[in-house]
C-alpha cells in the first residue's frame, strides 16, 4: 500500500517541523558563538605540568588601566623550560581574561628577589619572545643581596635601552615599590597585599570550568546531529518499521535527556563552588570569579534554550510519527472495512428477489437474514472505525480531511448496505406475500373446480338411484 500522507498534509508537518529544528539550529549556533567567545583553544591540561610547577599564574589582581597582573614567581629550573612550552603557557594565561575582554593589556611581575642578573635577563629576553598579548609593563623585582643588586643595576644600565625597545621594563627595589602601579587589595600576600590566592584550587577550578565547557559543546553537537537525524528520516510505510522508529527515538531522547541532566547538576555544582569563591571574595579571594560564574550561568542557560527548542521539535516529530501511524493503521482498517462491505454487497447483489415457489422464496429470505445479521455484525465494526476516526480529527490529526473523507464514505457504504438489504428484504416479503395469495388463489380454483364438477355429477344422475 501507498504512503497514506496526502501531500498537502505533508508540507503543513514539514514546515510546522522545519520551524523547531530551524529554532534549534539557531539556538545550537547561539551555545557554539558563545562556546568560541568564552573558550580558548588551549586547556589547562595541555600546560598542566608547567602550570602546576607555577612558572607562571594569574592571580586575578589588576593594574595601571585595569592590566591583568601575570605572575612569574621564583623558579629554579625557569631557564630549563622549553621555549615552546613558556609560549604556551603565557598563551593559555593571556587567553582567559581576553576571553572576557579581548583588548586587554598585562602587567608581569617578575620576582626575582633570589636569583642573579644573569636570570634576570635570560627571563626578560624569553618574556619578550614569547609573551603574546600587550605588555603595559614588566615589573622587575629585583635580587636582595648586595652583590646581586649591584651586578643587576649595572647590568640592567647598560642593557635597559634594548630591553625598554621590546618592552616597557621597570626594575623595583622591594615590594613595596609595587603599590606605585599595582594596589594593595590587588597584590598576594607574598607582595605585602591582600589578595589571596590558591594555585591549587585555581588549577581545579579552571579545569571543572574548561571540562564542563567540552561536555556542553559535545551535548550541543549530540542535540543538533539528532536533530539533523530526525529531520532527514524518511516516513516507512509499514507500521512494524514507524513502531521501531518510535521506540529507537524515545530511547535515544530519554538517554540525550540523561545526559543533559547530568551536565546541569554539574553546572550547578561548579556554579557552588564559584558562589562559595565569591562569598570568599569580600574576604580578599577571588580569581575573576564573577567572569567565570558569569560564563557558566551563560553556557547553563543557552544550553537550556537549545534544550528547549530540541524537546519542541522531538515533540513534533514524535507526534507526527504517532499520526502517521495512527493514519496508517486507520487507512489499513478502513480499506478492510471497504473491502468487507463490497464483498457484503455483492452477496446481496447475488440473492434474486423473485422465485416460482413459496418455499424458494422463504429459502431466500432466510439467506438474507443471515446475510443481514453478518452485514449489521460488520457495520458495527464499521462504526467503531468511523468513531475513532473522529476521535482523531477531534485531537486535530493532522490529516483530519483524510480521516473525515474516509468516515463519510464508510457511512455511506453502511448506508447504502443497509438500503440494499432493506429492500431486498421488502421484495422478497412482497413477492413471497404474492406466491402465498397466488398459491391461495390456485387452490380456491381447485376447490371451486372440484365443487362444480360434484354438482354437475349428482345433476345427471337418476334420482332413483338407478
């Protein structure tokens, strides 16, 4: 059998269902733009041995025109660090906070408040090199001995012309010459401020971020392949086949919205710990945690629309699938039904209403009776399909006109049945009434026939008896 999907039908579904997963392409493109915008390319467990080593870390103070302060601690084995890998490592570090302002500047503060002029310049030279965003300066604090010191001022004197070329280098006596360009709320207390500061808890956090980050941008391309899978399924025209689609949809709905679920309880979970870092933020701790609490509640909500406007379009296309096989089915029960009530009508056709005795007329009325109860036994079923096909129309399937077509030619086709065999019935009643009388009639003839011919007997006959 065809497809039962009128045409017209057709295109009201698929523009109904176009207009969802367009609304979900929108909102997939939405998370995707947003994902770029607050994303970098580089994860913290690319650079994860460097980072944990601190060769480098943000601390999340500002500077002179709100610079983002890098810092570059004490490190005894800075110079053995690959060029490639200092690279990325200040890369990563400049690409947070671009994230949120993509024109920012740096301040790096370099302490090398142990180390040699030697260190100091291999340090300024592969921070020149390597340091890929806009410096607003280099603060420079350098060595306490007195040897050291010297050896640095004199260095740095007759080598101040190359480095302030490349980059606005200032060298610092003490901590204290900080809070010239840096404040105090902004400084870690290991530079005399305020500004507590955990590597560890940080190193955790941006991994819980950039991890969840991943896990909403695969949830965003299972959505959207989903959807791209949906709106390309072909309509099969066997019931067996939209069944198996039916239940292989639900289930892959029910684990997608599995998923989903797991990513929110771990977005609201990251977002906690956020809260919890900003309430610790009135106390002089934070790491940009309104950015990055800022960021999660983003992606959370974008991800929520996406979800959304998924669960709009699986809706309808899971209703338009129920229909069609809702409308399958109908179409099969009613071609039956078709079919059964030619079938009965034929046989109607096929009982004569006229016969040369009583007795083959009585003989077919009772084929009629027995016709008429099996016909009324099948119009019942009959009524049963038109009432559910209204029941159908009535939830506003979408091939109402189809269905009410169909009730009304399957009412006709009872009434015309009952029609038939009504007067079928009628002119064999008639006819049998008529065989009676005429059988009636011959056999009133037959007696008055046989009366006069008594009469006509005795008439002749001598009245003596002889």
């Amino acid at each position: 059998m065809g497809s039962p999907l009128p045409e017209g039908e057709v295109a009201q579904v698929s523009q109904r269902e176009m207009e969802s997963y367009y609304s979900l392409l929108q909102a997939g493109s939405q998370l995707e733009s947003t994902l770029q915008r607050v994303t970098v390319p580089i994860s913290v467990k690319e650079v994860g041995g460097y980072i944990e080593k601190q060769v480098a870390f943000l601390s999340g103070g500002r500077g002179e025109e709100s610079s983002v302060v890098i810092t570059l601690p004490e490190c005894s084995d800075f110079s053995d660090i690959p060029e490639e890998a200092l690279a990325k490592v200040l890369t990563y570090l400049t690409l947070i906070p671009r994230t949120w302002q993509p024109g920012v500047k740096f301040i790096i503060i370099l302490d090398r408040r142990l180390d040699t002029w030697a260190s100091i310049k291999t340090a300024l030279a592969r921070i020149a090199a390597s340091f890929p965003g806009t410096l607003h300066l280099v603060l420079v604090l350098r060595p306490i001995s007195f040897f050291q010191r010297a050896v640095t001022d004199l260095g740095f004197r007759f080598s101040q012309e190359d480095f302030m070329l490349k980059m606005p280098v200032v060298m610092l006596s003490s901590v204290t010459d900080l809070l010239r360009y840096i404040d105090e709320n902004q400084l870690t207390p290991e530079f005399g401020g305020t500004l507590e500061y955990c590597h560890s808890s940080w190193i955790v956090l941006r991994t819980a971020i950039e991890s969840f980050a991943v896990t909403v941008k695969e949830i965003a391309q299972m959505l959207q392949a989903f959807g791209t899978e949906l709106a390309e399924t072909d309509l099969p025209e066997e019931g067996t086949a939209i069944e198996f689609l039916l239940m292989s949809h639900t289930d892959k709905y029910r684990k997608l919205k599995d998923d989903i679920r797991s990513v929110m309880r771990e977005a609201h979970h990251l977002l906690s710990n956020l809260e919890a870092s900003g309430i610790e933020e009135h106390s002089g701790k934070h790491w940009n945690v309104s950015q990055e609490w800022e960021t999660v509640q983003r992606l959370l909500g974008q991800l929520r629309d996406m979800e959304m406007a998924f669960d709009g379009f699986f809706e309808k296309h899971h209703l338009k699938l129920q229909q069609y096989l809702q409308l399958l089915r109908y179409e099969c029960s009613f071609h039956e039904m078709e079919s059964t009530l030619e079938k009965l009508s034929a046989q109607e056709q096929e009982i004569a209403v006229s016969g040369d005795t009583v007795a083959q007329m009585e003989q077919m009325i009772r084929e009629l009776d027995g016709l008429d109860g099996q016909a009324q036994e099948e119009m019942g079923r009959a009524q049963i399909i038109i009432l559910h096909g209204h029941q159908l129309a009535a939830n506003h399937h979408y091939a109402m006109a189809l269905i009410v077509q169909r009730c009304n030619e399957l009412r006709h086709a009872c009434d015309t049945l009952t029609a038939a065999l009504r007067g079928k019935r009628s002119a064999l009643t008639q006819t049998r009434e008529l065989l009676l009388r005429l059988e009636q009639t011959l056999r009133w003839c037959d007696e008055a026939a046989y009366l006069l011919a008594n009469q006509l007997v005795e008439k002749f006959l001598p009245r003596d008896g002889s």
